[in-house]
C-alpha cells in the first residue's frame, strides 16, 4: 500500500511525463521510469523513494524533478532525460566532472571517442582521450549505481579501451 506523499510524488512523476515532448515516460502498471532518449527502463521502486522536490534549472529555468532515494542516492527527471550522478569509483577523481550526467552526456562523449577511433586511425591517443574514455566510464558506473542496466555501455567501453590500448602500444 503506497502512502500519501508515495502517491503525491508519482503524481508528480505522471505530470512531468505528460508534458509536451517529454524526456522520461512513466509506466504505471509497471512502477518503470523511461529514458526517451536511450530508451532504458528504471524500476521507480516508490518504496524506496523518501523524498521528491521540484526544482528550476538556475541556466534555462526550466522545472525538473529530484527523487532522493532512502541510500542517499538521487535521480533527476528533467527536459534531458534520467539524470544521475557519476561515480569516480574505478575512474579517480577527474577535473571538471559535473555533479550530475545524464544518457546524452555519455552518448556525445562515446560519440567523441568513436570519432577519433574511425577518422584518425593513424594517431595515437592523447591525454585528452583517455581523459575522455575515464568521464565515459564515470558515467556508466553511475548510471550502473542508480540501477539502470549498462552492460551495453560496457561492452562499447572494452571495445573502445581495447582500441586505445592497441593504439598506445603501437604508437610507443
């Protein structure tokens, strides 16, 4: 049985989905959470849920949802997407990571490494490419963290990494 504030909150989640052009559905018969644009699912789990807060972007003023889970760990449901923040755990710490990533990130930065795989296959990868494949794999594992299945993700990494790494041994 789903308490007051449970049923307040995904009724929050059912309104932003319904916005114009949304960037997450919700499915209710199935407590799932979609990512328009990468087409993955996320179990909602209400249970679990201990707060929701509507917020505004400070840059584009636009509204978006923070679910704070009773672990401590947060989702954003906004005009991009299920946002969430990456994790550092097999990366380290690396420079300008913002706090919080979402499936468009990860897609542009592979997008970046992929092109400098297939249209400079003569050139050995630089700091900036490593640097590129680690913010990658920050947020995989954080996206991983929050419960979305990555193994996708995972397997395009190896691959890329694999490339690197043949790469770097080739080139020195």
């Amino acid at each position: 049985m789903k308490t007051v504030p449970q049923v307040e909150w995904q009724a929050r989640v059912e309104q932003l989905a319904g916005s114009p052009n949304p960037a997450v559905l919700y499915d209710r018969e199935r407590g799932l959470l979609l990512d328009v644009f990468s087409g993955k699912q996320l179990a909602a789990d209400w249970g679990r849920i201990g707060a929701v807060h509507e917020r505004r972007n400070a840059e584009s003023g636009r509204p978006y949802l923070l679910l704070v889970r009773d672990d401590g760990r947060q989702l954003v449901l906004a005009d991009v997407g299920i946002a969430f923040a990456p994790s550092t755990a097999a990366s380290g710490p690396l420079p300008d990571l913002p706090a919080v990533v979402c499936f468009r990130d990860l897609a542009g930065a592979e997008g970046r490494l992929t092109h400098f795989l297939l249209d400079h296959p003569d050139e050995e990868p630089g700091p900036s490419h490593v640097a590129l494949f680690l913010f990658c794999l920050a947020m995989v594992d954080g996206a991983r963290a929050v419960g979305f299945d990555v193994s996708a993700e995972e397997r395009r990494l190896e691959r890329v990494l694999g490339e690197l790494e043949a790469r770097r041994k080739a080139g020195g």
